[in-house]
C-alpha cells in the first residue's frame, strides 16, 4: 500500500526488511482430528510338577497405545514468504497472487494459492510395555512343626515409547528451534525404552 511504502521510505535504511504480524483469517478453521487405538493381549498358563508338591505359572503380557493426531491446515511460512517476496506479488506462483495488506484484500486469496501454502500436519506416537513372570512354588522338606516351603518368582518388563513428528514440524537444524509450520509448536523424532528384571525369593519357615 501507498501509506506503507512512504512509512518504510522514511527510515534511514529505506530498503531494509521488515517484519509483517497478522492473523491469517483468509484461511479456514484449522481442525485437529485425533485417533487412539489401545490394546493388550494377555497369556498364561499353569501346572503341576509330577511326583512333587510343586506347582507353578507363567504369563506373558503386550500392552500398547497408539496415537494418530492430524492437522487438517498448517501453514508454511517458507512458501508464504515466497508469495510476499515475488516482484509480481506472487501471481506467477499461483493464481491471484497474495496480498496481505487489509482483510479484504488477503480474503481474496485463490484457491491454489491456498493450497499452495496449506498443508496438512500428522504426528505419530506409540507407547507399549511387555511383561513376562513365572512362579514356581512348592515344599522343600518336612520340618517339625509343618513343611519348609518356598515360592521363586522371575519377571522382565520392558517399556518402549516412539514420536514421529510430522517432517514439516522439524527444524531445519540443530540449533533451530522453530519449524516451517507457523502457529505451531515444533518438534523433533523421539524414542526410548526401559527394561527391568527382578527375582524374588520367599521362604515359610513353620516354628
């Protein structure tokens, strides 16, 4: 606009950049559609050791939670910056151009133009924990008062999470800390995983 133009020509580096802050109303509403899946099986078994009072069980354990979250509008500012810088207003682009100067005219945006700096954003995660016990119980010998018995017990329980951010929301470098998507939080891939094992050992002693 005119009244820009001579605002920015009064500074004492007329040509040099500045920085434009607006809400982009001409798009519509952004919508975030979020899925969970959760499941869990579950399997065991036990028994009866012959010719002895031991009896014992097993079980085995997968527990997991998915989520599927998607962006229905985001927005990059590497190709809406492509729009503001071209000579011709961005019409060699996409049809129109893009104006950003005054709600009327930014809510004239085309629908290619649109489409050229929407996107849609998918982030992933994916949470689970396996589980794995025996038991094994059962006398030892006769005591006295009653028999000497004993219970063992062995368990391993392993835990594993997993973040896939969406590509457009990691930044372009280390250092970086914002992503291509404005008005949207960045993030970087993400993992890790625990494992634990334990064993116990009880005793019943009859006095």
């Amino acid at each position: 606009p005119a009244d820009l133009r001579v605002l920015l020509q009064s500074r004492p580096a007329a040509d040099a950049p500045f920085v434009l802050a607006k809400r982009f109303q001409e798009a519509p509403r952004r919508y975030v559609n979020e899925t969970f899946d959760t499941f869990q099986v579950l399997a065991g078994l036990r028994g009866h050791i012959t010719g002895r009072d031991w009896d014992w069980d097993a079980y085995a354990s997968h527990d997991e939670a998915r989520n599927h979250e998607t962006l229905t509008m985001g927005y990059r500012m590497s190709r809406l910056q492509s729009l503001l810088d071209a000579p011709d207003g961005g019409q060699s682009i996409c049809r129109g151009g893009y104006n950003p100067f005054g709600i009327a005219a930014s809510a004239a945006i085309s629908n290619e133009c649109l489409a050229y700096v929407s996107t849609a954003v998918r982030n992933r995660m994916r949470v689970s924990q396996d589980i794995v016990e025996a038991s094994l119980r059962g006398s030892v010998m006769q005591l006295p008062a009653d028999p000497l018995r004993f219970a063992l017990t062995a368990s391993h329980r392993s835990n594993h999470q997993a973040s896939d951010p969406d590509p457009l929301l990691v930044p372009p470098t280390l250092s970086a800390t914002a992503s291509d998507v404005f008005a949207t939080g960045s993030a970087r891939p993400s993992g890790g995983s625990t494992r634990v094992g334990e064993v116990a050992l009880e005793l019943l002693v009859p006095l």
